[in-house]
C-alpha cells in the first residue's frame, strides 16, 4: 500500500498545490469541485454523487464481494485569509488553505485511487466524504442531511486525518473526546440609559456586562470540574455610540468549547444564572442565547483502538502518538461521529525546514507551511484503515 502510494506522490502534489493556488470559502467550492471531479475520472465504476446544496462530492466504490460500508471523509474548504507564507505556489486570492484542507482533498483522492487498484480483494464498499464548508459553515450537517450516509448503506465505521505542526509523518489521537464541541454565546444586557453625567438616574448596562466578563470566568471553575474543562472567551463587548450618552443595552460575545456532552447540557442553565443575577445587581435584565454549533468529536474506544494498531502495522509504532487530552478546537466530523462510530486522527506535516517567518506557526496562520510530502502516507493510511475496517466488520 505505501509502495503503490509514493508511485502516486508526483501527481498528488500537482492536484494539492493547484488547490492551494486556487482556494475556495464556504459550502460553494465549483473550481475544487471540478479539480476533485477531474481527478477520480480515470476511475472506472466509481459512482459519483454531487450534492444539491452545497458543492460536495461523495464517491462510492463497491468490491468484488458484498460487506459492510466505510466512510472516509476530507474536507475541501479554505479560510478567509490572505497568505503570508512565501511558497512558489502562494494563494493567488485573498483566501488561503491554512488549515490544510488541499493536503486533505488530495489525501482522500489518493485513498480512491489505492483502493480502486484493489477493489477485486474488496469485500464491502467505501465511500469517499468530499466535503465543503468545514470552516465554520456546517459542511458536515448539509451532507447528512442530503444522506450522505445513505448513498452507500450506512457506515459501520468512518475515519478522517487532519494535518498539523507536528512531526512529519507522525500520528495523533486519543479515544474518547479528542476535539471540545464549541456553542456561540451571545448575551444582551438591557437597562435604561440616561446622561453621562448623571448615571444614578440610569440604569448602566455597561458596568453589569463588564463585571459578567469575570463572574462567567469564575462561573467555569467553580461550576465545572478541571477534568471535565471548559473554556469560556468573550470576544466581543459592544455598547453605545455617542460618548456622553449611557446606552440601554451592551452586548457581550464569545466562544465556549467543552469536552463532554455533560458539559454541554449544562453550560446554557449555568451561564443563564450568572448572567441574570449579575444584571440584576445593576437594575438591569440579561438575555442569554446559547448556540451549541458542534458537539464533541468522540473517537469510538474500540474503533480507535483498531485504528491505532492497523497504522502500527502500515507506518511502525514509533510514527503513532497518543494525545494526553483533547484539543480544544472543534470539527463538524464530530456530526459525523455522532452515527457513525469511527476515529478522528491527525498528522503531522511540518517540513524538515522552514523559514523563520513560518517557525512556530500554527493553522490557521496566514504563514503555516504543510508539507506535502506526506501525502502518500496520508493517502495509504486512509485506504489501509479502510481495508482493515471491511475485513473487521465484515467477520461473521
């Protein structure tokens, strides 16, 4: 498998580096779409399907024999940012694919095409998850809503890999909570304005939302154990206009990440109470909305510890890391997880050298460099999990 990857190496750095040239935002990508479209067309007997409301492709590919189905999931979307990385083949639009979702694109293309040569040893069906908007548009719940998980019979297991700043070549993940789920949180303090210079006869929203900056940071700590943690980060203070006028409202915005669904069910109660008691020090109301975007990404125990032992066969124990606690950051493949049970990994694919404008950086950084080098070994990982998985599922 990773022999029959490097033959692929060239042509999967030409299809990653016109990605990456070429970047697209949101749940319409029509110019990836087609390069992804291009690139599985020497494919025969792969059945394509195009999503209707966003530009997703998902391709099924069927084995000699009947079995159980495997998903495989890349996300193809890029960030609004402009590229500050000095690589030959720079963004040439104000976005950028900082967070390596071309390498992720290319990935699963290659995964296509290592498991198309073998399908007559295939006993089930793997579908491939090209998928728009991950970057904060909900790609993930679009395809499940238009069945993504219906177009090849449902998954019995489904696997994604995610690059990073770590060791070339290198494995990561946990089971269990291995990315926090994130809610946006906004709250509306409202009192009654009046004149600056005369803030006793108002009612000053703005002294009762900066002291609930503090309280909800406290609130975390003492309502939430620090094994089960939560991180709570306003972002945004908005209120008034006019200097010497006291406004009736001020608003207060920002990010919640949790690592358990307990946490999840109870920040909403918890967040609600602080918020009204602290407004209601000052003579004012507060009004709470929080939006829990996505869940945890919850690796499955027993498909993770699979996944961990397939990859020490394909790559050696020494390329495999354990993470001791999840990430903070959050992904929609969680939405994913929520049905399927599977296994969320990344890869490290920072390169052997790098400028030092780009030292240290990390995704999202308008300066991170990926190496795409290591898209042969991402490629053959994802075919290779999902060949294992087929054999493990299909067992009677």
């Amino acid at each position: 498998m990773l022999e029959d990857a490097r033959a692929l190496l060239p042509d999967l750095v030409t299809l990653r580096r016109d990605l990456h040239r070429h970047p697209e935002v949101g749940l319409h990508l029509p110019r990836t779409q087609q390069a992804v479209l291009r690139a599985l067309d020497g494919l025969p007997g792969l059945e394509i399907v195009r999503g209707s409301a966003t530009t997703s492709v998902v391709a099924v590919l069927r084995g000699a024999r009947p079995g159980p189905t495997v998903l495989l999931r890349g996300d193809m979307d890029a960030l609004p940012v402009t590229e500050l990385a000095e690589v030959e083949y720079k963004s040439v639009n104000d976005a950028m694919h900082a967070c390596g979702h071309d390498l992720h694109t290319t990935g699963l293309v290659g995964a296509a095409h290592l498991l198309h040569a073998a399908r007559d040893t295939l006993a089930g069906t793997v579908a491939f998850m090209f998928q728009p908007g991950e970057e904060g548009h909900d790609g993930a719940q679009v395809m499940l809503d238009e069945g993504v998980l219906a177009v090849a019979g449902p998954p019995a297991a489904a696997f994604a890999v995610h690059v990073g700043p770590g060791d070339r070549g290198t494995f990561v993940t946990r089971p269990g909570p291995v990315l926090a789920g994130a809610a946006e949180l906004r709250i509306v303090v409202r009192g009654s304005g009046g004149h600056g210079s005369q803030p006793h006869s108002a009612h000053d929203p703005i002294p009762a939302a900066a002291e609930l900056v503090g309280a909800l940071q406290t609130m975390v700590t003492r309502r939430f154990p620090a094994f089960d943690p939560v991180v709570l980060s306003i972002t945004r203070m908005r209120a008034g206009d006019a200097l010497n006028v006291i406004p009736d409202t001020a608003e207060l915005a920002g990010t919640v990440r949790m690592v358990s669904a307990e946490a999840a069910a109870r920040l909403p109660q918890h967040i609600t109470e602080v918020a009204e008691a602290v407004a209601a020090a000052h003579g004012c109301t507060a009004e709470v909305d929080f939006d829990l975007g996505y869940p945890v990404t919850l690796n499955d125990p027993a498909e993770t510890e699979a996944a961990v032992a397939d990859l020490t066969d394909l790559v050696g124990a020494e390329s495999i890391v354990t993470m001791p606690y999840p990430a903070m950051g959050s992904e929609d493949f969680s939405k994913v997880l929520e049905r399927v049970p599977g296994t969320y990994l990344f890869l490290g694919a920072r390169p052997d050298e790098l400028p030092e404008s780009a030292r240290g950086e990390v995704n999202h950084s308008p300066r991170i460099v990926f190496d795409d080098a290591v898209l042969d070994t991402q490629a053959a990982a994802l075919a290779w999990l999902a060949v294992r998985a087929l054999q493990r599922h299909g067992l009677t």
